[in-house]
C-alpha cells in the first residue's frame, strides 16, 4: 500500500467515528428500524452478545493477552523500549485499537443496510443494494457485483486472518492440557472440528444456533474475566485500566491522527509503529465492517438507528476494554514481576505458547486453561457462523427471513481454505499484509455507503407528517438589549483595589 494510503486510512476512522456521533444525535437517529410499536427482536444482552461476539472472534483472546507485549518492545512516539513511559503506553494502545473508533468502523455499514431492509422493506442484503441511491442502475450491473464480490472477498480474507490466529493458540491449549504436540496435522483437525461447529450453528439459523452459541460464549468471558481479575493482581489490574483510559482522553486526538511524519529527518528515528499498529487496526476492521455492519443490521430490528450506533460503539468498547485490562494487565504484571517473562517466550517459542503460560500462572491452571480453550472455540464459531450467514445472504437474490439453509452450509465450509492456507504460510506480518490489501479497496465502499443512508433518510424524514423543521428564531433586538445590561452591569461592579 502506498504512503498516501496509509495516511488516508489512518484518518478514515476518526473521521468515521465523528460522523455516527452526529448521525445518532439527528433526527436521523430517531428513526425506528421496523414498524412502528414494534418491539426489539432480541433483549439486549442477547443482542450486545452477538455482535460482540460477531466482530472480535478469537482475537481478542490472543491480542488481548500479549499485545502489550509487542509495544513494550517496539513503543510509539520514539519512546525507549522497556522504559516506564514505554510500559505505560504498552497497557494502553491496545484498548484503543480495540475502542471506539473500531466499533464505529464496523458501525458504519449497518446504518444504510438496516434502514434499506427494516425501513423501506427492500429484502435484499448486499452492500451494492445499500450503494443503490448512489449508484442507480449500475447496482443490478458490473458495478454492483464488483463491490459485493469485494466485500466477499475481504471478508474471507479477514477470517482466514482471525482462524489462522485463532487455531495454533487453541492447539496450544490442547497440548497443554493432552501433552499431544501441537502439529499441523493437530492444527488442521481443530480447524475442521470448529468449521463444523460453526456450520451447525449457522444451518441451525440466527435464533436457534447463533444467538444461543453467542450467549454461552458471552457467560463463559464473564467467567474468565471475573476469575482473572478476582485471583490475579486485582488493584494492579484496576489502577493500570484506569491509567489507560486517563491516557487515551488525553491523548484520543493525537493517537487517532499520528503518522509519523518525520521519518528519518533530523534526529527522528523511523519506528513504522502507525503502518505496523494502527493502519494495520483500521485495514481490518475495514475487512470485517462490511460483515459486521450486515450482521448488526439483521439483529437490530425494533431499534432506533441511535440505539443501534450507541449500542454498537459502547458495549463493543466496553468488552474490548475489560479483554484488555484485565486479562493483558495480569500478564504484564507477571511481567514486571519477573514471575513469568513473557515476552522472551513470545520471542522464542511464538504467541500461543506465551499465552497458555500467562493462564498457567493462575489458580487451578487446567481448569482455567481449559475454558479459555473452549472460549476460544466457540469464539471462533460464534465469528464464522455469523460470516456464513452474511455470505449467505450476500449470494441469495432476495432474504425475506433467513438465508437458505444449504447456502448458510457452503458457506460455513468455505470459510475455512484460507486459513487452512495461510496456517501453511504463517507469519504475522503475511497475516498483515493480507489484512490491510483486503481491506483498502473496501475504504471507498465505506465511504460510499454514508452518503445513500443520510440521503435516503433524510428525504424520507422530510417527506414524513410526523416531521416539524428545527427552527430557532433569534430577536436581535432582545438581544442586543440584555447585551447593553449585562455591560452595565460590569461597569457598576467595583473594583478591587
């Protein structure tokens, strides 16, 4: 990718997330997706769940626990490695990458797809239908389909990514708990074992399989988190969290736009922290926004477009943020403590090894470790069974109610060859680079889709009996009076000798 891209991508996300602050607080975001008195389709714990558990997968297991680690090393802003500035931004760059400005990322795809399907009753779920104001014509053509085979493709691209990451670490749990060494033969039987899992939750369809898979998946993360936090370094955990939040306030805007432009001039040193972290961040959730926002689309029925954006963004950030403070902080204070030097073991035995030991340092180990095992399992499957569902939907001509169940099948097949491929080619920065090639063509999709929904809605707001036009009228005349009182008034105060 070019430098050009890689500032533009880097400011896409802020940008994107100050457009969804504005659209949930118009009028636009009073509108109801569904009939009016309609109830939401699911609660909101369900419904927090499966898009929580839609849009992270397994990774925020693996990042979760030993991101810290890679910035300890290699720090921002060309802080000295392993200083106690360096420490600090360690705990924190992670919850950012994970934030708010992630969940608006995966937002942003949503708004038009569920104003299209649940207000104006198009049953069609494809990005190039969501693209149709914009567009016309060209949406049922060539252009139409070169965007829906975009997003499809970078949607298995950012599987394979997550899947790839996702199973040597779920091996490593296995090994640890059966003593079998964690092979590529190993690898690619839990490969098929969670491929299957999440084809019977995806045939079994998005109240029967999906939601009931999200909810187990999201009582076994309290679970960990609660023990992790309850028998681990519990005030180190929280006084540290609470530092990173402190941190990204006062930070937000600088972190959000920092591209390192003084790359080798003068006594600047060139890091490549911006192109190797946050660009990165933004390329992958723009692989997986288009999915996302589909998936949180479909289940947001009985909602307002502000419920749906706030909602999104806030429980989204929440469950990175407790991910990232409690279990992350637990292995940098095994760090610090010289009781578990992680990251000479993630530098010499690779990431899914220094993850099981961080887990084995706490009480009843097996037990723990086998649940976080299981929890990255039905992470997995909780991911890819919304993945087949939207693909799913993406190929079927018209999705009145669910997608064909032969389709959701394929397609939960489907999903798992890339990750098969690039568990054989390996690497973290091939993971990289496969993320953020996906994921630059979908940008322009992106940016696309914002402007068919505010024209859409905000014509359809206009042309409603409900709607009254916002205005102020101002009397300059009052005004100008109270003006020339409250000078008076200054005037008349006396002043202090």
């Amino acid at each position: 990718m070019s430098d050009f891209a890689y500032r533009i991508n880097n400011l896409d996300g802020l940008g994107l997330f100050f457009f969804l602050l504005y659209v949930a607080f118009s009028d636009n975001g009073r509108v109801k997706l569904g009939d009016e008195g309609e109830k939401p389709e699911f609660k909101t714990f369900s419904w927090a769940a499966m898009l929580f558990c839609a849009g992270i997968g397994s990774s925020i297991l693996y990042w979760g626990t030993i991101e810290w680690a890679y910035y300890y090393q290699t720090p921002p802003f060309g802080i000295e490695a392993g200083t106690e500035e360096a420490i600090q931004w360690a705990s924190t760059y992670g919850i950012f990458h994970w934030g708010p400005i992630a969940w608006a990322i995966y937002t942003l795809p949503a708004l038009p797809m569920a104003y299209f399907y649940y207000v104006r009753k198009k049953p069609i779920l494809k990005i190039s239908e969501a693209c149709r104001p914009l567009i016309g014509r060209y949406a049922d053509g060539i252009i139409g389909k070169i965007i829906d085979i975009l997003f499809m493709f970078g949607l298995m691209g950012g599987a394979g990514t997550t899947l790839a990451l996702g199973t040597p670490m779920i091996a490593q749990g296995v090994s640890s708990l059966t003593g079998i060494s964690p092979t590529m033969t190993v690898k690619v039987i839990i490969l098929i074992v969670c491929t299957t899992i999440f084809a019977i939750s995806a045939y079994s369809g998005l109240r029967k399989g999906i939601k009931v898979l999200s909810d187990w998946n999201l009582w076994l993360a309290i679970f960990l988190l609660a023990f992790v936090f309850i028998f681990g370094p519990t005030r180190f955990i929280t006084e540290t969290t609470t530092n990173s939040i402190g941190l990204i306030l006062d930070n937000f805007f600088h972190m959000s736009t920092w591209t390192e432009p003084y790359n080798n001039l003068g006594p600047f040193e060139q890091t490549g922290f911006p192109e190797s972290w946050t660009v990165f961040y933004w390329a992958w959730w723009l692989v997986y926004a288009p999915f996302v926002g589909l998936f949180v689309a479909k289940i947001s029925r009985g909602r307002t477009i502000k419920q749906m954006i706030l909602g999104t963004v806030i429980y989204g950030s929440i469950g990175s943020l407790l991910f990232f403070g409690i279990i992350g902080n637990f292995a940098l204070h095994m760090q610090l403590t010289g009781q578990l030097d992680v990251i000479d073991i993630l530098n010499n035995q690779g990431a899914p090894v220094a993850i099981i030991s961080v887990f084995n340092q706490l009480p009843w180990a097996p037990f723990i470790i086998f649940i976080f095992t299981i929890l990255a399992v039905i992470f997995l499957a909780t991911t890819f069974d919304s993945s087949s569902y939207i693909l799913a939907s993406v190929v079927q001509s018209e999705v009145e109610d669910e997608p064909l169940r032969w389709n959701r099948l394929f397609w939960a097949f489907a999903l798992c060859i890339m990750p098969l491929t690039l568990m054989f080619i390996g690497g973290l920065s091939t993971l990289q680079t496969a993320s953020i090639v996906g994921g630059f063509p979908l940008l322009f999709i992106m940016i696309m889709l914002a402007w068919p929904f505010m024209k859409a809605s905000t014509s359809d707001i206009k042309a409603s009996d409900q709607y009254e036009p916002k205005i102020i009228n101002l009397d300059s005349k009052k005004i100008l009076q109270r003006l020339r009182k409250k000078r008076k008034r200054v005037k008349a105060e006396p002043k202090e000798t």
